[in-house]
C-alpha cells in the first residue's frame, strides 16, 4: 500500500516587488508524512484536516478538524495556485513510489489543496496578513531591497502596515493619483494600487 505525504504548508505570495511583480514564491514547511483518510481522494474538496506537525484527514465535525479543503488539484501548482480567494493557505500534496520516482526522492507529485480554517483567523480575507492573493483592503509592509510583503492591517504582524491596497486596476495609468506604490495582484485586474498609511 502506499503511503501518502503532504509536503509544504503556507504559500507565501504575499512578498512583492514595488515594481509590480512577485518577488516569492512557495516557501516549504518541511515535509509532513501522513495515511490516506476515509475518502478516495486523499485531501477531496470539503474534507478536513489537523493542523501541527502532520496534516491528518479527519471528519470535519470533529475536535481535531482545524482546516477545509476548497479545491483539489491533482498537478503541481508550476506557476503558483488556482485557488478561490478566501484561501488561507496550500498544501502540496504527494505520494511515495520510492521504485518509480524519477530524480531518487521517493516521491512523485500530486498537487495541492487550496485550504481554508475552520474558525478565525483567516489571513486570506483583506486585511488578513497572509493567503495566496495579495487582495483589496490588504496591507503591506517594507521587506528590504524595494521590496514589500503582506501583513494584518490590525498591526498583529511581525511587521507593522505602511501601505494599504486601495484599488484595483487594469493598468498602472489608472491608479489614483495619490498611489504611492504598485503591486501585482493577477487577474482581470492585475495591477494594486496602495497608499501610504
């Protein structure tokens, strides 16, 4: 039987450059060995799990369940997650085939979950200090080298806000004139516009 493993935990697309592009990317936590839940899809959307050293699939109603699945995908995430925006974060997702893996790890990839926690907090939403999406309402703080990250507009950060997301906008020349800085937010409206709190 195989053995299925969770490797990685919070995406930290939050770390931006002021010249409107992502300056992170997937920060690993380590890697978490677990067993299948009770489902035939291991981590299926709506199901549950623990939090802590293993991320176990357990019952949603029960003491243990801290998280849910939004959205299973079964590839890797190569140019960051498709994810719903109130994700809070992602796991990465694999399955050990020690004999059939093709660089000697012992694992081959399985894609990810886009989660979301059962109780409060919840840093996807704006304002929330972390999730996959940088958001309207979200705030940001100085990183070093021109570069910004998100934190929790409510100061609980490591790092203190010093821009807040105002807008979002097809193209730079949109942005309100009192713009102090620019983030890359994707989609049909890539570009933020923040101020300077």
């Amino acid at each position: 039987m195989r053995r299925r493993r969770i490797v990685g935990a919070l995406l930290l697309a939050a770390a931006l450059t002021t010249g409107c592009g992502p300056a992170g990317g997937d920060a690993p936590a380590g890697r978490r060995e677990t067993v299948p839940g009770p489902g035939e899809v291991f981590l299926a959307a709506g199901e549950c799990t623990t939090r802590g050293r293993d991320f176990r699939e357990v019952p949603c109603g029960g003491d243990q369940a801290v998280a849910r699945v939004l959205t299973r995908h079964g590839r890797p995430a190569a140019d960051g997650p498709v994810c719903p925006r109130t994700t809070d974060f992602v796991l990465h997702v694999s399955e050990s085939h020690p004999a059939a893996d093709e660089d000697g790890d012992g694992s081959v990839p399985r894609g990810y979950a886009c989660m979301r926690n059962l109780r409060p907090p919840h840093p996807g939403d704006p304002g929330g200090g972390g999730g996959p999406y940088t958001l309207v309402g979200d705030c940001l703080s100085g990183a070093g080298r021109g570069r910004v990250e998100e934190t929790a507009c409510d100061g609980s950060g490591a790092r203190r806000p010093a821009y807040r997301v105002v807008e979002a906008v097809e193209r730079r020349s949109r942005c309100p004139a009192a713009t102090d800085l620019y983030v890359r937010l994707g989609g049909e409206r890539p570009v933020g516009c923040a101020r300077r709190l």
